[in-house]
C-alpha cells in the first residue's frame, strides 16, 4: 500500500494501519504490521500507544537546605 504524495512532501498516514498500530501498542502486543498494513502508519499509532503506556516519572523533590 503505497501512500500518496502531499503538498507538502510528507507521506500521509493510513488511518486504517495507524489505528490498527495503536490497538496493538495499547494491549502491549509485540510490534508486527502484518501483511496490506502500511508500516510507517502502524509504527506512528503503536509509538504513540506505547508512550501513554509508559509510566510517568514522578518529579524528584528539590533537596531541602540543613536548617542553620
């Protein structure tokens, strides 16, 4: 599946592949397209999956100054 070009020379993502990308990310499934999927698509929605999975850091607490 081939994307078409833009107007400004960036690919477009395939929505059907990008969704089917963030599903798989979600679940935690092991990154695989699978066959008529368009992989640039995928990869986009199971990074993005992926990064909402990941737990956040807490900030570290800012030292306190010894009490003089």
């Amino acid at each position: 599946m081939k994307p078409l070009p833009s107007k400004t020379g960036l690919p477009h993502l395939d929505l059907a592949s990008w969704e089917k990308g963030f599903s798989d990310g979600l679940r935690g499934n092991v990154w695989w397209p699978g066959p008529g999927t368009e992989p640039l698509s995928y990869t986009a929605g199971y990074q993005e999956a992926q990064s909402e999975r990941a737990p956040r850091a807490e900030p570290r607490p800012r030292p306190t100054p010894p009490s003089r």
